[in-house]
C-alpha cells in the first residue's frame, strides 16, 4: 500500500494504540433537517456540547459513538458510507418503510447482513445485524 503522503516507515506507530472509533463526520445541505432524521427516524441522541465553531452542525451519540453534522456541501457519492448497527434488521427495515424511508432489502455480507438508506441529503447509510457467534 503506498500513500504519497507518508513514508513506508510512518505507516505504523508502535505506540499508537487505536482503541475503537470516536465518530463520523458528514456534510448535510439542512442541519436541522438532518437532525430531525437522525434524531427522530433513526433514533440517535443530540449531544448538546458541540462547540460553537465557525460553521453549523450537530453532534448526535449513536451507542458510544458519535456522528457529527456539518453545515457544508455534500461530496459526491462514490460509495462512502457509514454503518449503524441493530439488533434486528428486517423489522428495523419495515418499521423505516412504515415511516416513508426508502430501505433497500436486507442483504447477506459476510456473518452479517446489511441494507441501505440515504438521509434527507444524500449520504449513505448502512443498517448493520451482526450474526449471533455460533458456539
């Protein structure tokens, strides 16, 4: 793997030690109604410590991590998303329909399954059931 950026004896720090991912950052056209999506149809919680940077936004706990909102043009779509997981897919999916979402059918990945949907500005986001571990 080259990166252009670092040289092959940065790639890795022996100290760093990742301990798991904080949150993720996405660009929205609407704040408020990306909050309203996040937080009302997708059950997230509004974190009310978002410093007051230069730009708006929100930040929302999802579990133990994060997805922050950003008031800024939204990319392209070439594929980045991120996943949520969830105890039950399929009913997960029909309640989201019920309420109007476009869910695509769940699909097996791995020892998981997975399906997708798009907020109110176009990002991807993946619903994720991870498979019971066999014993």
């Amino acid at each position: 793997m080259a990166d252009r950026n670092f040289p092959p004896a940065l790639w890795h720090t022996p100290t760093m030690k990742a301990l798991g991912l904080h949150h993720v950052s996405i660009n929205v056209c609407n704040v408020g109604e990306a909050v309203a999506f996040y937080r009302d149809v997708l059950g997230l919680q509004v974190r009310e410590d978002r410093p007051a940077f230069s730009f708006g936004g929100a930040w929302l706990d999802v579990g133990p991590q994060q997805v922050h909102l950003i008031d800024k043009p939204v990319p392209d779509y070439l594929g980045q998303h991120f996943a949520i997981g969830v105890g039950d897919l399929e009913a997960t999916v029909a309640e989201l329909r019920a309420r109007g979402v476009d869910v695509s059918d769940p699909v097996p990945v791995g020892a998981a399954r997975q399906a997708f949907l798009r907020d109110p500005s176009g990002n991807s986001v993946e619903l994720q059931e991870i498979a019971a571990p066999v014993h």
